[in-house]
C-alpha cells in the first residue's frame, strides 16, 4: 500500500491511486471491465467492508447475548455461554479486526501513525484485557464491547468507501463513453469490426448515424452533428465536415463519417481528461493541508488523553473503569471524520465538475477562485469565435455582391490565411459558382492575385492600393472608412487595375460573452480584456461586452506584464487564454483558466481546463469554488468541534454529572460524526454548473 499519514486521508488515496489508475489502464485500452471490484478499487473496498460489517454483525449477537449485562437484564443464564463470547470474540477480532491491523502495520512501518493505528490499539486492548480476563489474569472483561466495537467501525468504513466511491465513479463514466469496438475500413475499402484497443494511428475507422467515436481523429470523409456533452458540457450538439477533429467518446448524431485516427488508448482527449480528474483528486490544496496537520496532532493528543484518562481513572476509581475509558477515549478521537472532510470534498468537486466541462487540474487553484475579484481574458478564440467571417461588402456600378465575391473567392480558393479563409466560406454557403483560375500568386504584405477567366484580379489590403499607385472610389471609401472605425479589417478587389469592390471581415463576439460578462459583473467581479490586435478592434468588442479594462496591441510575450500590472493594483486576477503566448499570463494569474481546445503549452500552464469554448464556463468554476470551500469549512468546523468535546466526554470528565461513554457507543460517536462529513460533502453534487444557468 501507498503510504498513509496522520489524518488518514492515506488510507483513502491509496485506494484512489490504485483504482483510478487501474481504472484508466483497463477503461482506455479496452482491457477489462472498468467497474471490477476485487479489492483494487472503491467499489471492492466497499463490497468487502459490507460483507464483513454483516457476518460479524450475526457472529456479535451471541457475544452480546452472552454477556453478563445483558443476561442480567433479562434475568437468563444459557448453559456453556462463559465459552461463547471468548471464541466468537476471538475470530471477530481476527476476522473482522483484520483490515484495521493491517493498515495499522503500514502507518507504523511508514512511521506515520493515524486512524488506523488509534483503532486497532484500541480493539487489540479490548482484545488482550478480555482475553487475559477468561484465563483468570484479572477482570477487565470486554468481549460485547469488543464485538460492538468492531462491527460499527466496519460499517463506518463500509459508509465511507460507498460515499468515496460514488464520488470516484465520474472516472468510470468516462470510461464507459468509449464502444467496445470499432469498424475499421481495410485495404479494399471493405470493413471489418475490431477492439478499439486493435486501433493505430492513421486507421480510418467507419462512424455510422448515432455510433460513438472509438479514437480521436480527423474527419476524412461526411458531416454530421457531433454530440460532445459528455466531454465539454455543452448540450447543442456540433457540427463537423471534412477536415474537422473529432474525439474519443462523442456520438455522431444524425451522420455518417469517415475519420482517421490520430490517437488512440491513453492519447486521447478522454484519457487526458481522466488523469486530470485523478492529479486534481491527489493534489493537496491549503485547507487539506491544515486538515493533514490538525489530524496529525490529534493522533498525539488522543494518545496522550488515553494513557492520562487510565491513569487518573484508575487511580481515583479502578483499573477497568479506567481502561475502559481509555478505549473510548482512543475509538472517539479517530480522526476519521477529519480525514475524510477535505478528500471526500474535492473528489466529489472535481468529479461533478468534470461531468460539466471543467478539468480541476490543481485543487489549490479552485480553492483561490472563490477570492478573485478580476477575471482577464484574452479576446480571440476565448471571447471571440477565434475566426474570421465576411460581414459586408460593397461595389461599384455594374458589380453585383456575388459577382465580386466569385472573383475574390476564386482568386482566395487556396489560401490558408484566416481571411482568405472566410471569403471562400462566404462564396460556399451563397452558392457562388467559383470561375476557373491560373497563375496564383502571393503578394507577401500586400495581399495576393491570379488570372480569373482571363483578368488580372488582386485582393489585399491598403498595401496593395498603395502598390498599385490607385485609391478607392468614393463610394466604397465611405463604406471602407465605416469599417476601419468600428474595428473590422478591409480588403480590395481589384480587376486589371480597376477597384471593383472591397469587404471588411471580423471575428464575431460568442452570443454566450456578454453573459458571462454580465454574470461576472453581477459577481462584483471586474472584467479586462487582453488582445494583440488594434485598439479600434479591442474598443469595439470591449463596446459591446461592457469589458472594464482592455489591453490592446499587446505583443505575445509582453501578455503576462498585464497580469502583473493588474495584480499591483491589488487584484486578484483570473486568466482565461487559449494560446502558447498565454501561458506566461496563465502561470502568472492567481489563477490560470485555459481552453481546452487550444494548446497543450497553454493547458499545462493552467490550474483549471475548460474543456468547452463557452466563457460562462468561468462563472461555474467561481460557483464551485465557493460551494466546495464552503462545504471544506463546515467539515472541518464539524468534525474539530466533535472531538474537542468527544474527547472530555470520553475520558470521563463530565463522570459526576452521570455523563460516560463506553467503548461501544464511543466507536457510534466516531462512526456517526464520520457519516455526517460524507452526507454534508454529497450536497456538493446538487451544485448547478451549467452555463446558462449560472450565467442567470
């Protein structure tokens, strides 16, 4: 076992270490059912601590029948019952005491004594005190106590792994999201159905209408509407075509595609969303670390409490009394419920979270989005659709819109850059014949021209105007001068060299920022904006969003200086960025935010993933900051106060006033405090994170 430490949060992780991985290994390489349960995982842990809580709970009956107490209360005496409870006894502790002994082992060899260590010292004491008792050496008779004891610690952890577990199955889910086979196209364009664990990069695998994506890839051949809720938490499903990505998990809604895979098994988005989830759910963040610390002395003051109460008590009243009370004292003071209140918090956060889009990669960074008061994003590809699209366009008499656009998108047809891009996509979705073209040629600065059915056509900015030695007509310089002012980038069309046209293309704002900025601001929260484009661009959509600092023409590396120059104010800044120049900016913010469809540099660089483009997502990593602190907070008051006043009662303190607790109903005290912390934490999984409904 992985090493376990004073709060005993260890012993949890261990069994997350092992299962998730486990989990991960079998779920993405098709080996094996992600939910077996043979005592790697939570689910194992917990089917085991069921079965012993309910076998030792019939063997505990007869030990408590059998007791003296209880014959005196019933007034019964059954013939050879002074044997029973000493064997029955003896396998509950063996048998049932098991798990906690073994574990115990580990803290003690690992030199990092804990929960573990506390239970098993106490039931090994019940254990030797009534054992010595039944051979005549002294009359500290436990064994009812001693069963009682054991049974409710087993169904405790029995509690505790079903509730850890619950928080773990978002891992499987994801798993699940993958088919079990694929069908692969072979060399004579025939297919053949594999194992996805079968498939290699460059395959071309058959997707049909309403199947699931085996791998992630690239679409080769059709189009469909993808559904990619259950990666990005977007509900409206995507539309796909020819050269588009697709990934691992998603379902082809209404379409069949043709898609060559590019990853397989632990490269997929899917597996790198599943090591986020467990980093995130190992990762310590400042509140678990004072847990960590609180329970570690705990184990020292119960310790220390146990052997002060036996000596008092056996001092003042007798040695039983005072043993017994020291039992409960050891039993009452596991710090059980502490060291699940901050683990058992953050995995069921991370987890609910990702089922929404949002990949915790470090939990010390959700912690500090609860205290931000500035949120920076940066404008393309996060604010905005990070690509352009053709918005107007003007001509001159005796050219019509389509005419010229035909002869600019011909001209455009093999372009790479952005805009030539979205003059092409304009002609297509106008139902623009393209005329034929020759000779292309690439104007670098200025713009680029071919023969378009035997003219001279060029397309380019005012470079190439200037080139040229001509000026627009008036009438599309009034067009053009509209344009420029409000931000939008303008491009001529020019026929043997003659202007016949110009149009102004942008990068429209997401329908979902002003939202998100209007949320934000609802928040009391600020909103800047970073961009490298021109301050008419920037001022144009800071307009229309309501942004309250914008930062232009600002080059890629200078990005992370207005995250500091921010933070000199005395803000407490969150980033939100999608490229390599962010992740300077994203390292620097308080807290770093990347888009998980930009780059690997920029993800790494982040504390949280957004695996969606929406903005609004940033307003569910604030809600769940707050909620999953707040429920940190009430764990932590809940279950320090429960042993600043379990302890004193335990050790008979409040004896006078006829207040004690015997070790069995000690190890209830412990057990129920334990259950409370769990139930509190599961309310976290009511939490709406939705964007549009945390953007309400």
């Amino acid at each position: 076992m992985a090493q376990t430490n004073t709060s005993g949060d260890e012993t949890v992780d261990q069994h997350r270490d092992e299962s998730a991985r486990d989990q991960v290994g079998r779920a993405m390489h098709g080996k094996g059912d992600a939910h077996a349960g043979h005592g790697t995982d939570h689910a194992g842990h917990a089917e085991m601590f069921r079965r012993l809580f309910w076998w030792n709970l019939l063997l505990a009956v007869p030990v408590i029948a059998t007791s003296e107490m209880v014959e005196g209360w019933f007034g019964y005496d059954l013939p050879g019952s002074a044997w029973i409870a000493p064997v029955v006894g003896s396998v509950i502790f063996f048998w049932g005491g098991r798990p906690f002994l073994t574990m115990a082992k580990d803290e003690i060899r690992d030199k990092s004594p804990g929960m573990m260590t506390l239970i098993s010292l106490a039931i090994t004491v019940a254990f030797l005190a009534s054992a010595a008792s039944t051979l005549g050496i002294g009359e500290l008779d436990f064994w009812w106590e001693l069963a009682a004891l054991i049974v409710v610690m087993l169904l405790g952890h029995w509690q505790e792994m079903k509730a850890v577990g619950q928080a773990q199955g978002a891992l499987a889910a994801l798993a699940e999201l993958l088919p079990d086979d694929a069908e692969r196209v072979t060399g004579d364009d025939e297919t053949e159905h594999v194992s996805i664990s079968d498939l290699e990069n460059g395959d071309t695998v058959v997707i049909r209408p309403g199947g699931r994506i085996p791998a992630d890839g690239t679409i080769i051949r059709g189009d469909a509407a993808v559904d990619e809720a259950m990666i990005t938490g977007e509900s409206a499903p995507v539309s796909k075509s020819e050269g588009d990505k697709v990934v691992a998990g998603t379902v082809s809604t209404n379409g069949s595609l043709r898609i060559e895979v590019t990853a397989t098994g632990d490269g997929t988005a899917l597996a790198g969303i599943q090591r986020m989830v467990m980093d995130a759910q190992e990762s310590k963040s400042g509140t678990r670390m004072l847990a960590d610390r609180a329970a570690a002395w705990l184990f020292w003051i119960a310790l220390a409490s146990a052997a002060l109460t036996f000596a008092i008590t056996a001092a003042v009243d007798n040695p039983a009394t005072g043993l017994s009370r020291a039992v409960s004292v050891l039993v009452i003071a596991c710090p059980h419920a502490l060291g699940l209140a901050i683990p058992l918090v953050i995995a069921i956060s991370t987890a609910t979270s990702a089922k929404h889009g949002i990949l915790i990669k470090d939990t010390a960074a959700l912690e500090r989005m609860r205290t931000i008061d500035t949120v920076l994003f940066d404008k393309t590809g996060t604010l905005t659709a990070g690509s352009h699209q053709l918005t107007d366009i003007a001509t001159i008499d005796g050219w019509d819109d389509d005419r010229m656009l035909a002869a600019a998108a011909a001209v455009e047809a093999d372009s790479e850059h952005p805009i030539g891009r979205a003059v092409v996509a304009a002609a297509k979705d106008r139902g623009v014949d393209l005329p034929s073209t020759d000779g292309t040629e690439t104007m670098p600065g200025r713009g680029v021209r071919a023969t378009v059915d035997g003219r001279e056509v060029a397309v380019g900015g005012p470079a190439l105007l200037e080139s040229l030695n001509t000026s627009l007509p008036e009438g599309l310089d009034e067009a053009a001068r509209g344009w420029s002012d409000n931000g939008g980038a303008v491009l001529h069309v020019v026929v043997d060299g003659e202007v016949v046209g110009a149009f102004t293309t942008s990068d429209p704002v997401r329908p979902e920022s002003k939202a998100a900025v209007e949320a934000l601001h609802a928040r009391g929260i600020d909103v800047a904006m970073i961009t490298g484009d021109s301050q008419a661009v920037a001022d144009s959509v800071a307009n229309q969003l309501g942004i309250d600092d914008v930062f232009a023409e600002v080059l890629p590396e200078d990005k992370d200086k207005a995250v500091g120059e921010l933070q000199a104010r005395g803000k407490r800044v969150a980033m939100v960025g999608d490229g390599v120049n962010d992740a300077p900016a994203l390292a620097r913010a308080d807290v770093g935010l990347a888009i998980a469809a930009g780059t690997d540099v920029a993800m790494e660089a982040a504390g949280v993933v957004l695996a969606g483009s929406d903005p609004r997502a940033v307003l569910g990593v604030i809600t769940l900051s707050r909620a999953s602190y707040r429920k940190m907070r009430q764990n932590l008051v809940w279950a320090t106060g429960y042993n600043v006043v379990a302890i004193p009662v335990a050790a008979g303190a409040f004896a006078w006033a006829g207040v004690t607790l015997a070790p069995a109903m000690a190890a209830v005290a412990m057990s129920v405090s334990t259950i409370v912390v769990a139930a509190n934490a599961q309310l976290l999984r009511r939490v709406n994170l939705a964007p549009e409904d945390v953007a309400g």
